[in-house]
C-alpha cells in the first residue's frame, strides 16, 4: 500500500497523504487532482478501491492493427495528441501475430474502466472476422469510434475515407495517361474498404468503356510482401497500371515490375494509397491518394468526446474526400 501511494503521488505531483484521501473517498481534495490521481493509478496498473470502480477512468483506449504500416502510427499521433487536448490518456493496444488478440484488448480496457475506444482498422472491416467482443462494447455503453469503413449492422459512429470516391481518382487519373489495362491489389477478400475501392473502380470503368477482367483484381496482405506477390501476376497478364490498396502494397509492386525487368513508370503505373511518410521520398515519388488522416482523426476524437460527455451521436458513417497526388510511378501508356 505505501508503495502505491509513493508511485502515484510521484506521478501526479501531490503528496502521499493526498493520494491517501483520494482513495479513500475523503474530502478537502479538487477535483482535477482527485481525477489525476485515478488516472495515474490506471495508468501505472493498480485496481481501484472497490467503491471507485463503477467510475470511468480518464484513460481512452487506442486500438491499432499495426504499427509497420505508416499510416496507423500517424493515425495514432493525430488521436493522442487530440485526446490529450481533452485532459485523456491514450492506451495503445497493438495487435501482433500469434500475440493478444482484439478480444483480449477489449478486456483489459474494460477492467481499467476506460472512457471510450477509438478503433483504427480491425476485426470491424473484415466480413469474416470475430465481432462478438463489439457487442460487449455496446452492453456497457461505452463511447466508442471507428475509423473506415466497417461491416453492416455495428452500431458505432464511423469516421472514413470515401473509398469509392479513391477508387475512381485513381482510374480516371490513369485513364487520362492512356492506360487501358488497369489492375487492382486489394487487401483480404472480406475487407470492406477493399469491396468499396472494387465495386467504384469497376463502375468507373464501365462507364469509361474500358473493359476489366476477373483476374485483374488481386488480393494480398497490407504488406510490401503481399503487393509484390500480388502485382508481379498482374505484370505477367500484361496489366500497364496498378492501383494498390495501400503504400507498402505498391510499393511492393514497383520491385515485382523491377525483377520482371520492367521500369517504373515507363511500363508500369503504380499508385498507392494513403500518402504515408516519405513516400515522396522513394524512387520514383509514389503518385499515391491521400487520406485526409488530421481531419478524421479530428473528427474521431470529437465524436469519442461527445458520447463521453453524454451528447447523442448517431451511427451514421462521415465520409471524407481523399485527394489524388501525382509523383512519379505514373506516366503515359507505352504499351
């Protein structure tokens, strides 16, 4: 007990006898001190006195698939620092392979009495994945938001990117370069972004009169490995364009189009997603679509904000335009 009361009145700056008032439900104590205490004690993993567990802590937990793919860490900078601004602490949860699972994250926030969860891809994107621990966010009411695009029937406040509107910048971008073989590397089949970026880049084409083939779409990881294995098949069909799914993912598929012997962008296009970090800097400069991350991650953390504070915010998914930017890995048709 004595050593609990030295870490977290060293942590928040108070003294011990304080911390001692504060878990005792004494008064004679502010309550911003009183709320860093708690916080503290979440923070450094100490449980509550039972009669203050029913009461949420000031901690939000930030749940990320990754942290190799740049973008997630980005997102991750954006919400902590816009969390931060409004007195909470973010907890990082980062799945790993054969590590702890999303399931298993969701239960250790709910022991520590979370305010709310922000979701950064996961389980909720993908139609054959677990979901059954969403439904234990939603028994607890607890505030909770999405980042992209999710399956049907979550009734949680969703921040995206207009899939469908990427998809056909991309196309139209290298139609207008001659391009009329244009292939696609997408993520997992039952990946709900991905079906949007298919379904929109196959009506563009139809309406473009182009014609795409079954096999022009590929399915891969969210990996440089997964676009490189993806893209080299769509080479050898005698695709000229490729539109990936996401930056390490073309990236990838301009080694595939290096080791066929091929260059970049003189006979294959290649164009990402996202505008991750220093993509401006590879060679070539990858022509990539950008994600608006500030403005959703804006957008997420005050929608986690007003459901914490008891404001009604409905399920409807905000959809934000990406932007087309042009480096690069694209370049007229030659074949």
């Amino acid at each position: 007990m004595t050593r609990r009361l030295a870490e977290v009145a060293r942590k928040v700056g108070v003294s011990e006898a304080t911390v001692s008032r504060v878990l005792n439900g004494k008064p004679g104590v502010s309550e911003s001190t009183r709320t860093a205490v708690l916080t503290a004690l979440d923070v450094l993993g100490y449980e509550r006195p039972t009669q203050l567990r029913g009461e949420r802590a000031r901690l939000v937990g930030l749940v990320l698939p990754e942290l190799q793919n740049p973008i997630f860490p980005a997102f991750g900078e954006i919400i902590g620092n816009g969390l931060a601004q409004q007195g909470f602490t973010p907890v990082l949860c980062t799945r790993t392979a054969g590590g702890v699972t999303e399931a298993d994250y969701i239960e250790l926030l709910l022991q520590q009495h979370v305010s709310g969860v922000v979701f950064a891809g996961g389980n909720y994107a993908q139609a054959d994945a677990a979901h059954e621990h969403y439904a234990r966010l939603t028994e607890r009411n607890l505030p909770t938001v999405l980042i992209n695009a999710a399956i049907e029937d979550l009734s949680f406040p969703t921040v995206s990117c207009d899939d469908a509107v990427a998809a056909e910048q991309a196309l139209t971008h290298l139609v207008s370069l001659g391009h009329t073989k244009v292939g696609m590397v997408l993520g997992p089949d039952d990946h709900v972004p991905s079906r949007r970026k298919q379904h929109a880049f196959e009506a563009a084409a139809k309406a473009a009169n182009i014609d795409v083939e079954p096999d022009w779409f590929e399915h891969a990881m969210y990996s440089l490995e997964g676009g490189q294995a993806a893209a080299a098949r769509l080479v050898k069909r005698g695709i000229t364009g490729i539109v990936c799914a996401s930056d390490p993912q073309a990236l990838g598929a301009i080694r595939a189009v290096r080791r066929q012997g091929l260059s970049v962008p003189q006979d294959v296009s290649v164009i990402g997603y996202d505008d991750s970090a220093f993509m401006n800097c590879v060679d070539p400069p990858l022509t990539t679509i950008r994600q608006p991350i500030e403005a959703m991650g804006r957008a997420a953390v005050e929608l986690l904000t007003m459901q914490i504070n008891g404001a009604s915010v409905t399920d409807e998914e905000l959809l934000f335009e990406p932007e087309l930017v042009v480096r690069g890995s694209t370049a007229p048709s030659t074949r």
